[in-house]
C-alpha cells in the first residue's frame, strides 16, 4: 500500500511563531492519523511565503513551501469558507484552498497550480480547516489520475478525520493536545526544566534488575509475578489490576474499549485523555477550572450527564492537589471516573490517593512508573479498577502489550526497598520544591500556583513566551502552557530540580527577564 503524499495548507497571521505553526500542523496530523513524515509541502498565500513562522515550521518538517497567488487560491472550491479571509483574499479558506492547491500540483508532478475553475485538480480534502490562536491549517492529499486515492489502492481513504466532532467541537480543542514537555528538549544541551521525570533515575539497582532481565527475550512476556507485586503493594486482588506501556496506554484503551456517550475532561490537565477519546471518535466535554479558584475542582460544575470523567490528581500542569472527598463526589452508579495518579507518590504519604479504593463505583486510577523512577524509555503503569473494567480493558489490548524488561521494573518497584526510596524521593521533591517556590516569591512578576503538591510549579507571568525563549538561549528549557486547555501563553510550567540546578535556574529568569516590563503579576 502507498502512503498519501500530503500538503498542509497554512493560513497565519503576520507574526504567528512558528511554534504554534508547527503544534497546530503535528496536532491534527496525529488527531486524524496522519504522518508527518508523508508530508512533501507546506501550501499558503504568496503573501504569507516568507513568513517566519511558516517558513520556520517548514524548516523542521524538512519540507518546502508552496506559495500561490490570491487569484489562484480564488479559483479553488473550499467546503468552510469564511467571510474575513474572503474579504482580504477572495478566498473562504486560504488553508484549505492552498492545501487543494498544492496537493493538486504535486499530483500533476509540475508544481505548478490548479486548474480555472476548478477544485485544485486532482486533489482530496483529509483534514478541514483547523485553528489555533493566530493560524489556521488543512490536509489533502494528491489524487493519482485514476481517480484512487494516493493512500490505498481501493474507495477513499479512512482517516481518524473521519471520526472526529464536527469542525465546530475541534476548533475548541484549541492548540496541539500532542505537545509534551519532551518536545522542549528533544535533541538539545538544555538543563531540563520541562520533563516531570525525576533526575539521576533510574538507580543504579533497577538497571540492574532490567540488564538482568535480557537473557530471557526469548520467551513470550508473563506479567503474572509483575501484576501480583502491584496488586500486593496496593493491597488488592489481582483482577484488580491491568499493566499497560504507560498511563498513555490506558488511556487510549479507555477511549475505544469504555462505553461513553457525554465523555468530559476536567481541565487544565495532562492532554493525552482528551487527545486519546477525540482519536477514538469521541465529542469530549470540557470542564476548564479557573485561575481565580486556585484550579481547584466543584464536583457541581461537571455536568450530571457525563458518563466518564478524567480528573488528574495531583494535576499536570497545576500540581493542585483535590481532596479525596472532592473527587468521590463525582462517583455515581453508570458513570466511569477516571483518575490519574500519575504523580501521586511524588506526594509524601500519599494523602489523597484512591488508588486502594473498592467502595467507589465505576473508579479507574492510572499509575505511571515513569517519572519517579526514570523509566519514560521503557513505558510501564498500570490501572486499578473493578475486575469485569480490567477485563474490558485487556481484551482492547494486543498480546504481551508489555516487555519483559518492563515487567521486571514493575516488579522491582513495588518491593519493600523501593517503597522506602520512593518515599524519601517524595519528602526530597518536597523540600526542593519549597526552595524553588521561595526563589520564584522574590520576582514580583510571577504568580505561583499555590499549594504546589506534585514536582512541579505552574507560573503565570507576562509574555512568557519570550521568557521561555530567553531561558533556553540561557540553557533552560521550561514547558509551554500554552497548549494545556486554560491555560493561554501567559504559563510557563517548571520542574523541581535540586537546589543547585534551582539557583542556576533562578539566576538566568533574573536574565530574562530583563528589559521586559517589570509589572507585578494579576
């Protein structure tokens, strides 16, 4: 089967950072299935070619740019056309129209631009327009002469595009869900910041025990004696319990395994939830906590209809930690309450943890091995729920989903001498933590998130994307908020790091921050 050559059609105000250029495109190439690697063009306005911020994504796509003259893109039917683009332009959609333009061209092989009159030649719309704050983005692909999309070799091509809400429900998905905070540093000499990973991990025992592990790849995974030790170490029976490749797993086997009708994410948190059911065919609701409450959550503001709600506790981004109270209100017989607990045993004793509860109806609690233990490489975690939830969920799964180095970290983790690390990792975190949010006190111009609880702090500060950008030609890389439902580009997200890596962080924000205007956080 051949790949669909694709062109992405641009539409960007002047200005827009190449940054949000690129997370919108990546973001809905991975929302509808798509591969960025069968990208062969960025498509837009010629007036809008030597754009920074298109040209920039271009660049790190490794893929040119298309440009075509407004009367060119005029003459290109386009399924959204919108009357503002229109009006400059003479075009409803220069991202879609560009997009049909390009993909045309290439199918023709010539480069050169669409028929008169006619829809961009032998092209096919995969992605209608999508937005983010300042851009706007469309896929096609190019349609060989035979009429047979480039894609396969029979109908039209299936794409997750498909099966998404319609346009109206993904323009509020806002910008790139898929956007995590390796992304800062992938490739890069920056002290790292923006992965919640714990440094120095994994130690140097668990290495060994997964060295150890490699003689026996020749046999078929059993995660029988890994499943016991966390159903031991949590104090549940096995059927309680499901291994998966990482919290990411999980979520995405929820999202095509659960039944739900009015799924809803309580937001801001991690974005792998939402991004996971939105893939799986899924209209998500959002319920979006504000700033002026702390984020903290009111069980009353999610909806009584929703069948399956995400909630993540402590929450990635805000390290908010909800009462365990809190979230046991939004239980009720029919509905699926997903928790993620991901970074719960970075909490000293764990004071809000479901994850040993069996009197809550319908709770699902995600753990990660990740972050703790430095095993982001190796994708281990695993979800706690009612036996006949676990038994849905495994049957979603692919045989030996999980390695046999895998298993045998997880069953490391869960004994008695990495319990006791664990905790001395969580009150370690704890204290780094006050250290950190007594430097960030001294700038008047940041807000902290406060009470902080995971190992990490979410700060609220004017043009923090500048910041950003200045940090890192300081060698800090700090995460983006921006692409967390909101929050906006005024967040920066900032890991707990020991206090020598602190000063020197603290030391290059001083940096940063100069020349900027110096007013005191709202």
């Amino acid at each position: 089967m051949t790949r669909a050559a694709l062109v992405v059609g641009v539409g960007a105000r002047p200005g827009v950072p190449a940054e949000e250029v690129l997370g919108l495109v990546l973001g809905v190439l991975g929302a509808a299935g798509l591969r960025a690697g069968d990208v062969i063009a960025l498509a837009t306005l010629d007036a809008r070619a030597d754009e920074p911020g298109i040209t920039g994504a271009a660049a790190r796509l490794g893929v040119p740019v298309r440009s075509y003259p407004a009367e060119v893109l005029a003459r290109v039917r386009v399924p959204n056309p919108s009357r503002l683009p229109r009006a400059a332009v003479a075009t409803g959609s220069v991202a879609e129209a560009a997009a049909l333009a390009g993909a045309g061209a290439g199918a023709a092989g010539t480069g050169g631009t669409p028929e008169p009159g006619g829809t961009a030649g032998a092209a096919e719309l995969l992605v209608t327009k999508r937005k983010s704050a300042s851009a706007t983005c469309a896929v096609a692909s190019a349609v060989p002469s035979n009429g047979t999309p480039a894609s396969t070799n029979g109908p039209a091509p299936f794409t997750m595009a498909a099966m998404l809400p319609p346009t109206k429900h993904i323009d509020s998905a806002g910008p790139d869900l898929r956007h995590h905070g390796d992304a800062e540093v992938r490739g890069l000499d920056l002290t790292d910041l923006a992965v919640n990973v714990r440094t120095g991990t994994p130690p140097a025992w668990l290495r060994e025990r997964i060295a150890a592990s490699l003689g026996s790849l020749a046999a078929y995974p059993d995660g029988g004696p890994a499943r016991a030790a966390v159903a031991a170490r949590h104090g549940l029976p096995g059927e309680r319990v499901l291994l998966t490749a990482g919290a990411a797993e999980a979520f995405v086997l929820i999202a095509r395994a659960l039944p739900a009708r009015r799924p809803v994410v309580v937001h801001p948190q991690f974005t792998e939830p939402e991004a996971a059911l939105r893939a799986a065919g899924h209209e998500v609701g959002r319920v979006v906590l504000r700033a002026e409450d702390g984020f903290r959550l009111d069980p009353a503001a999610v909806p009584e209809e929703a069948d399956l709600v995400v909630v993540g506790n402590p929450t990635n981004p805000t390290s908010v930690l909800h009462p365990a109270g809190v979230l046991e209100r939004l239980a009720r017989p029919g509905r699926t309450l997903v928790v993620d607990e991901a970074f719960m045993d970075a909490c000293p004793g764990e004071p809000e943890a479901l994850c040993g509860r069996t009197d809550v109806p319908g709770l699902v609690v995600l753990r990660s091995l990740t972050k703790t233990w430095g095993l982001a490489g190796l994708r281990i975690g695993y979800v706690l729920a009612e036996p006949a939830t676990v038994s849905v969920l495994q049957e979603a799964q692919p045989l030996w989903p999980v390695s046999s180095p895998a298993l045998a970290a997880a069953e490391a983790c869960m004994e008695p001498r990495a319990l006791a690390e664990e905790a001395d990792a969580a009150h370690r975190v704890a204290v780094d933590r006050a250290h950190l949010l007594a430097g960030l006190a001294e700038f008047g111009e940041i807000r902290v998130v406060e009470p902080a609880a995971g190992p990490f702090v979410l700060v609220r500060l004017e043009r923090a994307d500048e910041v950003r950008q200045r940090l890192r030609s300081l060698g800090f890389a700090a995460r983006r908020g921006d692409t967390f439902p909101g929050l906006g580009s005024q967040w920066l997200r900032l890991a707990v790091r020991d206090r020598t890596t602190t000063n020197r962080f603290l030391q290059a924000l001083d940096l940063a921050l100069q020349g900027l205007p110096r007013r005191p956080a709202g």
